[in-house]
C-alpha cells in the first residue's frame, strides 16, 4: 500500500475527519475528535499511527518488522506501521480498521448511539477482539 492509497483508506472511514494540528504534512484522523490514525511521510516512506489492542499489538511487531512502538504514543497502544515494509496491504487495512473500531468502542455512548443509526455495525466494529 502506498501513502496515497493509505490515506484514500482513512478518508473512507465513516465519519472520519481529517486535520492538520501539528505539520502540515500529517494528517490526523479523527472520529467524534479521537484520534484513530496518524500518518506521514519522510523522504518517500509512508507511514502510520495507529491504536491496537495491547495483546494483538506485541504479535504484530513479533510478526512484522516493518511494524513498531508507537512514535510518540503510548508504546502499548499504539504502533507505527512503515508502508514500505513487510505488511501486505490486507494487513494494513485491518490494522486501521481495528484501531477506528476501538475509537469508535470507546466513545461516549450517546456518540457511538449517533454513529449506528448512520453506519452499519461492521462498517464500525468489524474488526475489534471480543475481549478487547
């Protein structure tokens, strides 16, 4: 996957918004203003902030070299994902599909009740760990 399919995908989010609080040439991806994603590129490598459960989150980076601790997040919760590594695009997708489904779980419910009555619930959950 490359950066601007990356960021086609985080567009694609139901009820995402996009903005630029910190450079900008880093996007950060927000539902009901939490943050699900942060992304950048520097010298032509894309890459990805994202939320992840923190069992789920230890195997990636077990699995994937090209997935990492958090840059400047919470190393538990959060894992960088270099686009130009050894995640197949399939992958990367779950990823941030995982990591917006735990935003969207954490939500206020009168926020998360807003989002069903719009979106389908796999659209918003489909890929959070039953016990996560």
């Amino acid at each position: 996957m490359n950066y601007s399919e990356l960021l086609a995908y985080l567009r694609a989010k139901p009820a995402a918004n996009e903005s630029l609080p910190f450079y900008p040439d880093v996007p950060v991806f927000k539902v009901k203003d939490k943050v699900f994603a942060i992304a950048s590129e520097k010298d032509g490598r894309g890459q990805v902030n994202l939320k992840c459960d923190p069992d789920w989150s230890e195997a990636l980076r077990m699995c994937f070299d090209s997935v990492k601790p958090g840059y400047h997040m919470n190393k538990r919760h959060w894992n960088t994902v270099f686009l130009d590594g050894d995640v197949p695009d399939f992958e990367i997708e779950r990823m941030v599909d995982h990591s917006f489904a735990l935003v969207v779980k954490g939500l206020k419910k009168s926020q998360r009740s807003d989002l069903e009555l719009n979106f389908e619930a796999s659209l918003l959950y489909g890929c959070v760990p039953s016990d996560a």
